[in-house]
C-alpha cells in the first residue's frame, strides 16, 4: 500500500512539472521578444544619453582650450552648436538601420476623431495563441499619442535622440531661469530699473507685433504656407525671446561698462518671461476668437488680460514660495544642518515652478522671481556653508544646462523629423526679427533718455540691438508645439535663426566693441556688475585696440533720485528685511506701537541680539564670486 500511494505522489508531482513546463514553455518566446525588445531600448537610450554626455564633455575641454589660447572668436555655446550638428549628421546617415516595426490603424467607421481632434490613446486588440494552439485570446496594448509622422520608417537611434519637449519646460530650463534670478546683482539692475523694464515690457510686445505684421504682408505672396496672421504673431512672441548669454559671458571678460552690461542681462532676463506671456496671450486669443480670420476686439481684450493675469499671478507665486522658504530658514534651526538647509532651499525654489504649471499659469516667470527674492531675501538666512553649496550647484546645473540645449538644437536639426524647409519663409524670417529689435531699440531708447539724466550712447544702442541672439527660451517654445505644418516650419526657422546669431553674433561681438570704441577694462570691482548668471566668464584677453583707461566713478545721484527706486529702498529696509532676514532696524523699531505684538513675533533673537550687519547699498549679503574655471 505504501509503495502505491508513492508511485502515485510520483507521478502526480510529474504531472504537475509537465504542466507547469507547457506553460512556461506556452508563454516564452512573448517573454523572450519582450526580453530582447526592453534590452534593445535600453542600449539605444544608454547610446542616447552617451552621446550627449560625450558633446558635453568636448565642450568642456575646447573651453579649457579656448582658455589657454585667449580665443575669442568663438563662444562655448556657438561650439556645442557646431558639435551638435556634426554628431547629429552621424546619427542621420551613419548609424544602423535598424528600423522601428509599425501598424497603420485607421479608426472606426462612424468615429468623430480627426486631425484637429485625434485620440490621447490608441488601444490595439491582438490575438494571441495559448498553450493549445487550437485556443486564443485577445490582448490589448496601449500607445500613446506622439504627434503627426512623416517617416514612417524612421531608425531608432534617430527616434530617442529627440526629447519629449515637456523635459526642456519641465526639467531643464527651470535651473536656467532661477540661476538668472538668484546671481542677479541687484545693485546696478535697480538703478536700470525703468529703462530694462520698458525694453522688457514695451519692447518684446513691440518685436511680437512687428515680426508677426512683416511675416503676414510677405507671406500673403506665398499662399501655400497657409499661414494666418495668429501663426505670424505666435512666431514673433517665441522669437522675441531673446538670450545673449555669448555676448554677456564676453561684456564680463572684457569688463564692459556695467550700465551696458546691466541693460544687456536685465533686458534678457525679463524679455524671457514677456515672451511666454505674449505666447499665451495668442493662444488664448485663437481661442476666444471664434471666426478665426477676423479680428475680434473682445478676444483681444480677453487675451491682453489674461497675459496680465498669468503674469501677475505667476509673478505673486513666485515671491510668495521665495518669501516663505526666507520666514523658514529665519525662525528654524535649519543652519545647524546645512546639508538639508540646501535641499529645501532647493526643493521650494523648483516649487514655485511646479505651483505655477499646476494652476496653469508659467513656470518660468514664478521661478524667476523666486530666484530674485531668495536671493534678496533668503541668501541672507542661510548658513555659510548652503550659501557656497547653493551658488555653485545652480551655476552648475545652468552651465551644463545651456550648453546641452544648445547641443541638442544641432543635434536635432538633422535627427529630428518634424522640419519644414522654406528658403523664402526663413530669409523672411531673419529680416522681421532684425526690423523689429531695431525698431524698438532706437526709439524707446530716444524717448528713455529725454526723462535720463545718464544718457544712452548711440553705440550702447547699437550693441544692444546687436545682442539680440536667440537661444534656449525661442527654442524651447518652437519645439513645445510640433503638430501642425506651420509650427514646423516654426520650429525650423527658429533653430536656425539660433544657430546663426549664436555664431555669428557671439563671434563678432569683440570686433564690434573695437569697432564702436566701448569703454572696457574698468578694474574697480565695485563697479563691475559681478554676473555669474551666464556660464563662468573666459578669461579672454582684452584686445590691444579695446584698452581704455577706466572711467572716473559716474555720479550715483541719478540713481538714488529715481522714485521708483526710492520708494522700493525705504520699504524694503523698513519692512521686508527687518520681516524675511535678520536684518536691523527690527519691526519692533519701525512699525507702529499698536503693531508691537506683531512685531514681537516676527522679530527673532538673532535680530535682538546682534548688531548693524555688514550690507551692502540694497541691504544684501554679500555673495561670493565662483568660478571653477
């Protein structure tokens, strides 16, 4: 009895491995191609990742070149353009052929989904054999909506060496923008205050609506660009965005006039967050415009109020995460502990970014004022040690942030497969942007200095007109929005115009120094506008034709007489230092004594307990000067 009860334990565990081995043996060849296919992914995107870290590691070792050889014809940025494009070209034509399978799909009869409505998800029900081949069932796999295809037969390789254009909006320009507001010296923007705001403000709305008008007059002789006058306005906003980083990192090499050089930063920093306004203020435009070819005076307000909205508001969110993350580092102990000091420093700057994309607002100009006030504010609170840590990390995080855009506009160029070639377009294209810079430079400029007591030189204007390179910001907008034809012709123009104004601008922005005879070489330190929002300044030798004596010290009179400067001065140091930082005069000597049990709250000990702070004319820490290079 026994030895029949083991023959049947027997032979009932081998017939429980034969099942279990017919249905593994069943399901393995889907889990081997599945195997094969992740691994394949996984190459082509470490290939992916290697060739970008691989650009910017040449770029680095050219600029340690360019350094030792005092080269100063080529900027970093316009180097990792021209790598860009050679790589990308290599990807295009001489990597494998492998090509990525396909099904065409078309969509039920009867269904309402077209181009101008096509579906986020598309489901595809395939049969699929079980362990008995007479037997099947059905699966279905989801794919994801990419945008219209124009090469079906497109190479991997090719395929995952373009972005999602989230990741630039989301992930890389936000350490950009904040970089650009948090090592702005504040000193010699405020005494520019009103001029770099006109730019900013009047100016790109200006560029926005010159470019657009030119574009439509000449595209209405090239019917077949179907080109509305919304498209023209939608290009002139993204190429309105401005970014000199190439002549800003030459003004600190050469050591410019720092009024110059502030005009030049605070124009660029101020024109990026205009540029998403007016870009948003169209959208919404062709969405309130229900005709869509007719120009609506209610849409037109609509729109003009909501830029005003998105902005103030974006604006507002900004300051307030800055003003918050200032009250934490003030009343916690957070110092003793600079390693997590540093990271909600950092966690709360990126956000105010975050806040601003959820409420459906922009990003990009919350995180820029948060920038401006942790700066102003929160630097102050923090302990030597997250003071050094956080300037380092985001010129860090911007250096090699720029210079892989600007890598990537070359890459894509010939990797990425939603361009639209149009010699007539793009040649267009290139005069709007150069009549409408010129356009608003030289007249705002005229107007500004019948109220300036420190003039405007007209070889200050032509520089600044000069310094209207596009980069990071038009192209992150261009690439954002690929859908329609148009926008791809969009995208084309707007890399382009990077690529030559980048090189070719940057490249002769010396000569044109020389040329203009602008005063460089001022040694003070004290009157230099120390800028680390660009990537660390080449130490470029100063040509023998652009040497000049440094000029006598400029009378700050002007400057303290500004109104808007002074109002803002008196409050801040009454108010807002003595509220954000451990600044003195404390609340307790500077509100109302019915105030006093408030301002006893607010005051902390530090306040009580130590004396007048080494600030600088604006109330401000002083903050080291980095430079790794």
């Amino acid at each position: 009895m026994a030895v029949n009860m083991e023959k049947v334990g027997v032979m009932f565990a081998g017939a429980i491995v034969s099942f279990l081995a017919s249905v593994c043996w069943a399901s393995a060849p889907m889990d081997i191609k599945m195997d094969e296919k992740a691994r394949s992914i996984h190459r082509i995107d470490t290939v992916n990742i290697l060739v970008y870290t691989s650009l910017l590691i040449l770029t680095v070792c050219i600029i340690w070149l360019f350094k030792r050889r005092r080269a100063r014809f080529l900027h970093e940025t316009g180097l990792a353009i021209i790598f860009g494009l050679i790589v990308g070209a290599i990807v295009r034509y001489a990597s494998d052929e492998t090509e990525m399978s396909h099904v065409r799909v078309l969509p039920v009869r009867g269904s309402n989904y077209s181009d101008a409505y096509p579906p986020d998800n598309v489901f595809v029900l395939l049969e699929i054999a079980k362990t008995d081949a007479n037997h099947k069932e059905n699966k279905t796999y989801a794919y994801n909506f990419q945008g219209e295809v124009t090469d079906v037969e497109s190479k991997k390789l090719n395929q995952k060496a373009t972005f999602d254009p989230e990741i630039f909006f989301n992930i890389i320009l936000p350490p950009i923008i904040f970089n650009a507001g948090y090592s702005l010296k504040r000193k010699f923007f405020f005494r520019n205050l009103g001029t770099i705001m006109t730019y900013a403000f009047v100016g790109t709305t200006i560029s926005c609506f010159v470019v657009g008008v030119i574009l439509y007059s000449f595209l209405l002789l090239m019917p077949h660009l179907e080109f509305t006058f919304n498209n023209c306005l939608y290009f002139g906003a993204i190429i309105s965005a401005t970014d000199p980083v190439t002549v800003l990192a030459i003004f600190h090499d050469l050591h410019v006039d720092v009024n110059l050089y502030a005009l030049v930063f605070g124009e660029s920093i101020l024109n990026d967050a205009v540029a998403i306004g007016l870009v948003s203020a169209i959208s919404s435009y062709e969405e309130n415009n229900n005709e869509g070819k007719e120009f609506e005076v209610t849409a037109a307000f609509k729109a003009f109020g909501n830029f005003v909205y998105i902005f103030l508001c974006s604006f507002i969110i900004g300051s307030l995460t800055g003003c918050v993350t200032a009250l934490m580092t003030k009343f916690t102990k957070l110092c003793d502990f600079p390693l997590l000091e540093s990271c909600l420093f950092v966690l709360m700057s990126y956000t105010s970014f975050l806040i601003a994309e959820a409420l459906d607002l922009t990003g990009i100009v919350a995180v820029l004022f948060c920038g401006i006030c942790q700066a102003h504010y929160t630097y102050n609170n923090l302990s030597v040690e997250s003071r050094l840590r956080t300037k380092q990390l985001f010129e860090l995080l911007n250096f090699l942030a720029e210079n892989f855009i600007f890598s990537y506009i070359g890459v894509s160029m010939f990797t990425y497969k939603k361009h639209r070639w149009d010699a007539g377009f793009i040649l267009v294209a290139f005069l709007a942007i150069a009549v409408g810079r010129a356009v608003y430079i030289y007249p705002l400029t005229f107007l500004l200095n019948l109220g300036r007591t420190n003039k405007i030189p007209i070889a200050f204007q032509h520089v600044l007109f000069f310094s209207g390179l596009r980069g990071a910001m038009a192209f992150a907008l261009a690439i954002r929005n690929t859908l329609s034809e148009q926008r791809h012709l969009i995208l084309t123009a707007t890399s382009l115009i990077a690529i030559v104004t980048v090189i070719v601008c940057g490249g002769c922005t010396t000569q044109l120094l020389a040329w203009l005879s602008i005063p460089v070489g001022i040694e003070e330190e004290h009157e230099m506008l120390q800028f680390t929002g660009v990537r660390p300044a080449q130490q470029v030798q100063t040509p023998p034709e652009l040497r000049s004596p440094p000029p006598q010290p400029e009378s700050k009179t002007p400057y303290e007489k500004a109104w808007l400067v002074r109002k803002w001065y008196n409050f801040d140091v009454k108010f807002m230092k003595p509220l954000l930082t451990h600044s003195r005069p404390t609340l307790l000597d500077t509100l109302p004594k019915c105030c006093l049990p408030v301002a006893h709250v607010l005051t902390s000990t530090e306040q009580l307990m130590q004396g007048s702070a080494n600030m600088n004319v604006f109330g401000d820490a002083e903050q080291p000067q980095t430079n790794f290079m």
